[in-house]
C-alpha cells in the first residue's frame, strides 16, 4: 500500500501553524478599559464584536466615496432631533459587542454621547459599506437584528446594490430587500418615513 507524506504546513515568519480553538472573550467593560486607557489607538483597527477582537477592513476608495455619498444623502432628509454619526461605536451589551459601523442614525444631540456610546434604542439605522468585508458585513446583519435595530443597510459596492434589512426579531431580521439602480431607499425613523434616496445616489 502507498502512503503519502503530508506537507509541512506553510507559515509566515513569527505565525505558529497552529492557532487554538478556544478564545478568551472580553466583557463590554474589559474593552471598554483598555480602549480607555489607551492601549488601543486609532492605528489598531479592531472592534469587539461577541466578545472577540475583529479587524476591520482598511477602506479602499470605491468604499471611501460610497462611505461620503451615503452620508450626504441621508443627512439631506433626516429630520432635526436626530444626526449621523461615521465610523463610531456604538453599544450592544446582551450580544458583548462594540461594532464601528460606517454609519449610525442616531437620536441627537450630539453631546448625548459624551459619556457614552449610542445603543440600540437610540439607533434607527445602521448603514456598512460592503466590497471586501461582503461577508461578514451579512453576518453583521444577524448582530444587528438581534439587537432590535429597525434597520440595517449595506451598501454592496461589488454588485451594485443596496441589500435593506428590516424588521429585527430574536433571531435577526426577517425581511431582506435588494435594491438596485433605479430604485428608491426609504429612510423610515420610529415608523414614519421622512425621505427616500436614489440607489444611484450612494454607489461609487
């Protein structure tokens, strides 16, 4: 009988082969320290999301102009009381988690936050922008639901569309609606609508 000899794994320098299956997970006040006291900076692109540290995607520019094209068409229909927050945290503590989204509508004033991050009942809308982070940025929709946030939208760069997310429920969200150029996004806020925006309008 033949046999055959495995590879040796390849790896980088530095790297083990082997990573462990077991994590250790960080409470929402553990990270929330260690942010605080600086450990870590804007440089270390990491998250917390279900107690793990996650890096976030560096932004290409496709990412970055949908990022801004976005922001500029939801702040042209959001009506006063309320204001949209880019790239900040906001707070999941039944789910452990501290996520970053590119965009967050949230209830204002802005000094509302001073002393704390925006949580789900403050949120109507959370807004990613999707080309390499596609994937997980639909896993993210599970999180999101969950938590009870009325809306969550991804702006897919890589197929051009925009993917609406809505009525959250214990087990995420239970409807999904793919818009593609052509077609209008409500912008909804405690269940009133006060505006629609272009799918146009928002990709690169």
């Amino acid at each position: 009988m033949a046999t055959a000899t495995l590879p040796e794994p390849a790896t980088i320098s530095g790297i083990p082969p082997w990573v462990p299956t077991s994590f250790y997970r960080l409470t929402l006040e553990q990270y929330e320290a260690i942010v605080d006291a600086g450990i870590l900076g804007k440089s270390d692109r990491v998250h917390l999301i279900d107690g793990l540290l996650v890096a976030k995607m560096t932004e290409n520019d496709p990412h970055a102009t949908a990022d801004d094209l976005c922001g500029e068409a939801i702040s042209r229909v959001i009506p006063g009381g309320w204001y949209l927050r880019a790239g900040k945290p906001i707070r999941i503590p039944k789910w452990t988690s501290k996520p970053e989204p590119d965009r967050a509508l949230v209830r204002g004033p802005i000094r509302s936050y001073a002393r704390r991050s925006p949580g789900p009942e403050d949120i109507a809308l959370v807004v990613e922008v999707s080309d390499s982070s596609l994937a997980a940025d639909r896993k993210l929709a599970g999180l999101y639901g969950r938590a009870g946030i009325p809306f969550y939208w991804i702006v897919n760069v890589v197929d051009g569309q925009v993917e609406v997310y809505s009525r959250p429920g214990p087990s995420g969200y239970e409807a999904l609606e793919v818009l593609s150029p052509g077609h209008l996004v409500p912008v909804v806020i405690d269940g009133a609508e006060f505006g629609r925006i272009a799918v146009g309008d928002i990709l690169p």
